[in-house]
C-alpha cells in the first residue's frame, strides 16, 4: 500500500527539516573546530608572549636602576627592585603554567635559573652598589636573560603565525566542504521540490481539465491516476460520476426520441383524418353534382 498525499506532505516537511540539521550540524561543527583553534592561539600562545613582554620590562626597569646608580653614584633602590622581581615572579608563574611548544619547558627552566642567580647579584649589589666588575656582571647575566625572553617570546609568536595558518587552511577547507554539502543539499531539495510539485501539479491539472470536460457535457471524459492515494480514489469517484452522467444522457436522448417519435406518429394520424375528412367531403360534393344533373334530366 502507498503512502496517501498527507503522508508524503509530512514526509516531504520531514526531508526538509533533515536538510537544515543537516547544515546546522556541520556549520556548528566546523565553526566549534576553528573557535578552539582561535581560542588556543589566544589562550595559550599570545599569553606566552604577553608574559615574555612584561618579564623584559621588569628586566630593562632593573638593569636602568642599575645604570643610573652606577652613573650617578647614588644608592639603588630596594623598593623597586622588589616590586619588579614581585612582577617579574608573577609572570613566570603563569607562563611555567602554560607551557604548550616544544622545548619552551627547558627554556623556562633555564629562564628560572637565571631570575634567581640574576636576583640575587641584585640584592648584593644594592648593598654595595659601587665596584665595577659586579656591574658588568649584572649587566652580562641582563643579557642573557633578555635574550632568553626574546626567544621565548619568538617561539610563541612563530606558534601563532603556524597555528594562524593553519585556522586559515582549516577554515578553507571547511568553507569547500561546506561549500560542497550545501550544493549536494540544495540539488536534492531541487530535485525533490521539483519531483513533488511534478507530481501534484500534473494530476490538479488532469483532475481540473476532467471537471472542465464534465461541465461541458462531455460525459465521456475519464480519470486514470496510478497508485493507491487520494488522487487514485478520487478518479474511481468521477470516473463513476461519469459513467452515471453519461448512462442519464443517453436516457435522456433516448426519451426525447421517443417522444419525437411519439409525436411525429401523432401528427400523421391527424394528417390522415384530415385526409379522409377531405374525401369524405369530395364524395358528399359529388353526390350532390350527380343528384342535380339527374334532376335536370
């Protein structure tokens, strides 16, 4: 048995509402993979350099102090040098925290060591800020560590210009996928959409040209729908209402012949009385013409 036409209604809203979750699915899919993408050069990455950054700041505010008290032969200042070792530790808190590239564990390591030797030549020197070699050798351990935090912050900007190009093929690619699964939707909803009004579009117009022929009195006119729906039954129906139509036309045509015939019948009889009656009265007529040549005898 076949579906009726309300069934393929819901089937056909169904198959549409599949299409859209569908492309909901797959969007959501694709836009969810790009955003942690994003979100990873974000949180990890960028956050790296932004602590390298403020790790060489507090370096470069330190070694100035160090400069300037050498220059100017004035004693350093401690509450600086805490406050930017403080800012300094905080920093590198949160990057050992957040150690995604290769070797940029080892790097930090070494970044550690280095804080904590250069921090302690620091507070030596503020308490006797005044020979020479201790300020060339902060100056050199300076250095070193600006330079480890230079290619800290390398690493992680090369990471981002990877990762960044890869959201870019990833994006790319699910732009063509998308792309592609949008246009195989779109030809099948086309096909189905066209499959569907074909199909009910042609049997309205066949249903309505057989109403047509019907108020015409064309009685003849039938009905032939495949399958087993509505429109099935509804031929069987007018093809019924047809046949009733057309057996009372030829009921009809067969009465007014009868009558016609009936009348016609009629007609000639009084044409025959009429006939006789004319006879009738040419013989009266002529009795009379002979009874008065008789007498004239």
């Amino acid at each position: 048995m076949k579906p009726s036409i309300r069934t393929k209604f819901t089937i056909g809203i169904v198959f549409f509402f599949v299409i859209i979750a569908v492309l909901s699915v797959f969007s959501a899919y694709y836009l969810n993979k790009l955003s942690k993408k994003t979100a990873a050069i974000l949180k990890e990455n960028h956050l790296s350099v932004i602590y390298a950054r403020d790790m060489s700041e507090n370096m470069m505010n330190i070694n100035q102090e160090i400069t300037n008290c050498f220059l100017l032969s004035r004693h350093p200042d401690s509450v600086l040098f805490k406050k930017e070792f403080n800012q300094f530790g905080k920093s590198l808190l949160l990057e050992k925290n957040n150690l995604t590239e290769p070797g940029e564990d080892k790097l930090v390591s070494g970044i550690e060591s280095g804080f904590n030797l250069y921090r302690d030549s620091v507070m030596l020197f503020s308490k006797s800020p005044k020979p020479l070699f201790k300020v060339l050798a902060l100056q050199k351990e300076f250095g070193n560590m600006y330079q480890q935090l230079v290619l800290l912050s390398q690493i992680n900007e090369k990471a981002i210009e990877l990762k960044t190009n890869d959201a870019k093929v990833s994006a790319k690619n699910a732009l063509t996928q998308m792309t592609f699964l949008a246009t195989l939707c779109f030809l099948i909803a086309l096909s189905f959409t066209y499959n569907f009004a074909s199909y009910f579009s042609g049997r309205f117009f066949q249903l309505y040209n057989g109403i047509k022929e019907l108020v015409s009195s064309n009685y003849g006119q039938r009905l032939y729908f495949e399958g087993k729906d509505e429109f099935y039954d509804i031929s069987l129906v007018f093809n019924e209402m047809a046949e009733k139509l057309n057996e009372n036309q030829q009921k009809m045509k067969l009465t007014l012949q009868l009558d016609t015939e009936k009348k016609e019948s009629s007609d000639d009889i009084q044409e025959l009385k009429r006939f006789l009656i004319r006879i009738k009265n040419i013989e009266e007529q002529a009795s009379e013409l002979i009874s008065r040549l008789e007498n004239k005898k």
